[in-house]
C-alpha cells in the first residue's frame, strides 16, 4: 500500500493564524493601558482644553465677521428661517385666495392668467383677407 502523505501546510491558514494572535495582544495591550485612570483622565482634560481653544476661535472669529461686516453662520441661518417662514406665509395667502375657487388646490395657487385676445399673424392674415 502506498503510504498516505500529508497536504502541505496552507501559507493562507498561517497568516490567519498570526493575524489573530497579533489582534489578540494588541487589545490585550490596549485594553490594559487604556483601561486606566490616569490616560481617562488625561483624555477629558484634552478634550477639555481642545474645546475651550474651539470656542475662543470662534468667538474671536465672530468678532472679526463683526468688524468687517461679514455675516456670520449663525447669520445666514437665521437668514434663512426667516425667508423660509416668509415663503410659508406666500403659500399660506395663495391657498386662501384661491379657495373661493372652483379650481383645484394646486390650480388655485397659481396666478389666474388673461384671456388670449390677440390672434397669431398668420390667423389674422387669413380670416381678415
């Protein structure tokens, strides 16, 4: 009988293999040095301080907007309420303008057209010849 011979290691299986003991101590190590007061600690009073630059930039910005009367974000956001409830009402008053109507809702909204009186040359040429 011949003998029966083993497959070669997959190289595939290997490198799975590595990559999840490498992950493994890696959050073990993670795990234990972020896990700590000290760096929770230290991390808050970044973030802290992080803040605190953010808003004296923004205040100092804001100011600078002031200065050259350039509006600021906050500007254009109002801005931007304010047409928004202005076009709101529009819509309102063309609705209730246009109840009266026998015409649809969304007809109603839309300005009533003249009648066409004047006829195209082409028409007038004919019917007046």
């Amino acid at each position: 009988m011949p003998e029966e011979t083993a497959a070669p290691p997959n190289p595939l299986d290997t490198w799975r293999q590595f990559i999840t003991d490498s992950e493994r101590q890696w959050n073990a190590f993670f795990k234990d040095v972020l896990g700590t007061d000290s760096v929770s600690t230290s991390m808050n009073a970044w973030v802290e301080a992080s803040l605190t630059v953010q808003r004296m930039i923004a205040d100092q910005l804001e100011r600078l907007y002031t200065t050259f009367n350039i509006p600021t974000h906050g500007d254009l956001v109002d801005l931007g309420e304010r047409m928004k409830a202005i076009e709101d009402a529009i819509i309102r008053l063309e609705l209730k303008a246009g109840a009266g109507t026998s015409r649809g809702s969304k007809k109603a909204a839309t300005r009533a057209r003249p009648p066409r009186t004047k006829r195209p040359a082409s028409l007038a040429s004919k019917n007046g010849a």
